[in-house]
C-alpha cells in the first residue's frame, strides 16, 4: 500500500494543492493525507502559533500514515516544501516533490509586474475585482508580523536539512512566482544529495501553481514521476 502525505503553504491550506490530492484520489488507491497546521486553512488565526506547532502536526501526520502503508511518498508546496523535505530528512521516504518550495521567498522582479498590474486594474476601475490584490490584501490582513517571523525561522531551520535528502525528488518551479524566485529551486537541487533529482520550470505559472493556467501539465508530471519505476 502507498501512502502519500500532501503539506500546503504558509498562510494557505489544503486547498492550495487540492487539484493534485483530487487527482490522486480519482486515479489511485492510496492513502492520502492532508494536514491543516494550527491557525492555517480558510480561516486565519495566526496569532500566537509558532513554526513548532506546524512542523509537530506535520510530524504527525507523516507517523499516523507511516503506520498503515508500505512505501511513502510526500509532495509539499511552498513552505510545505520546506517541511517535505524535513521529513524526508528526518524519517525518509520514496518520492519527494516540491512545489514552488521556499528556501528563498520574494520574487522582487516578479512582485513589481504584480502590483504594476493591480496599479493598472486600478486605474481602469477593476482593482477591487482582481483576483490577485484581493488574495494579497486578506493575507496581508490576517497575516500578524509574528507569524512571517516564525515562517522565516522555519525556512532558516529546515534549509540544511536538505543535504541529508536521498529520495528521489522532483522540483517545480513557476518562473513568474512572485514570492518564491527561482534560485530557490536551483538552491534546492544543488543541496539535495540524492542522485535521482530533477527540476522541471513552467514557465507561465505563479506562485498558486496548483491551479494556474499550467495546472493540467503540472498534474501529468506529478502523476508520471509518482508512477514510474
């Protein structure tokens, strides 16, 4: 039996890889599992938890389904690829997939065609209606300074933990990622010390890559690589 353990972003949930965990659960008989870290989901309340909080319910997870499978994959996005690979680390498993994974964050160029496309929409009477600004200003607004804090030490925290990686890995990196730049995912495959690793860039895709205009094609390479031998 395969189990395959999904970790969304910080500040998201679920939802934010739910096109992948959708698919898997349509085309294969594994066990999934789809953790939500304290004061994440659809509703913030960031206030007061910490990245051990987040990384002890992804721990968890990982132990409760380690116990009813065979072989384990993890696929993790953003700051869940951060913690993908922790557990990778720590514990092991077979396949490894990191999505637009955060060991660096904040895409300058990226952002400046961002807000320069609110500041646009704006001017034509469309801003309150951008999907973008609309998703950027509640997260700026739920989201309390402690914790991006506690986000940050988490990055910090997991980044060496990356050199003890022997899984099979596949990296995915959108290349208009606004937040996370694409010298993470290069980061990452020069730290990962397994030799079966690849990155594969989509070159239209932002950082909500799970369900961007690429999101079929990103689908297939996820579903091929946990598939093949």
């Amino acid at each position: 039996m395969i189990g395959c353990l999904c970790l969304h972003g910080f500040t998201g949930g679920p939802y934010e890889i739910e096109p992948i965990t959708e698919y898997l659960e349509k085309h294969t008989d594994w066990v999934l599992s789809v953790p939500t870290y304290p004061g994440h989901g659809k509703e913030l309340s960031l206030h007061g938890r910490t990245h051990t909080e987040w990384l002890e319910e992804a721990e968890r997870s990982y132990l409760e389904l380690r116990e009813k499978v065979d072989n384990i994959y993890i696929v993790g996005f953003s700051m869940g690829g951060m913690i993908a690979g922790y557990l990778a680390s720590k514990y092991g498993c077979d396949k490894l997939i990191l999505l637009n994974a955060s060991a660096y964050y904040l895409n300058p160029g990226q952002m400046i065609k961002d807000v320069a496309n609110m500041i646009s929409s704006g001017f034509s009477g469309q801003l309150k209606d951008h999907e973008l600004y609309k998703r950027y200003k509640k997260k700026f607004k739920d989201t309390p300074f402690s914790a991006t804090r506690e986000f940050r030490k988490l990055v910090k925290l997991l980044k060496p933990e990356f050199s003890q990686v022997s899984a099979p890995t596949l990296i995915i990196q959108g290349e208009c990622d606004g937040l996370v730049p694409r010298k993470s995912a290069e980061y990452l495959y020069g730290a990962i010390a397994a030799t079966n690793k690849r990155i594969c860039y989509f070159k239209e895709s932002k950082h909500m890559i799970c369900h961007d205009v690429e999101k079929d094609q990103l689908i297939d390479e996820v579903y091929q690589f946990l598939m093949s031998e």
